[in-house]
C-alpha cells in the first residue's frame, strides 16, 4: 500500500533501499499511454508506469474499476489535464489527504 509512511521511508532509507530501488527503477518512470472510456469518450492517457501501478492498487482497495477511478478523479478535475490530476490525485492519497 502507498501511504505517508511509505514516502517518509523512501525521502529517508539509505538508497540501497528496496523501495528507493523500486522508486528510481527506470521502468517505474517510463511513461506508458493508456485508452479509457470516461463518460462515454475514448481518451488517451499518459502517466508514468510507478502511477498507473499506483491508480491500479487504489481501485483494488476501493473495489472499483480502474476506468471508474479515472471517471471519478476527471469529474473532479476542474481546469487541470487529466495525466496531472491523475498524478496529484496519487500524491495525495499516498500523503492520507484523500
């Protein structure tokens, strides 16, 4: 689970550390596009793979559907691109805001 603590660790651990290996790990930072059907429309998304993993557990814990999640976070967006909303919905869950 991705929470505050996680993050707190990983700012902190030695960088040897398996979450700091995992956090720099260049796969976790390629950037992956995505389709997904929100309200109807198909769109593509762009997010680096660490938070489509991320996205991915939040809808596991929350028993819903990935393409809900992103349903809901796009609803609540206002202004921002959809990818940042996205990225800043994650940050905030990890930091128990959300």
């Amino acid at each position: 689970m991705i929470d505050s603590k996680s993050i707190e660790r990983a700012l902190h651990e030695d960088p040897a550390s398996t979450f700091s290996q995992r956090a720099l790990d260049a796969s976790s930072r390629r950037i992956v596009k995505h389709s997904v059907v929100i309200a109807g429309h198909r769109t593509s998304v762009s997010l680096e793979d660490a938070f489509w993993r991320a996205l991915k557990e939040i809808a596991t814990q929350e028993s819903v559907s990935l393409a809900a999640l992103i349903a809901r976070v796009d609803a609540e967006r206002g202004e921002a691109n959809l990818s940042s909303a996205l990225r800043v919905f994650v940050l905030e869950r990890a930091l128990g805001r959300i």
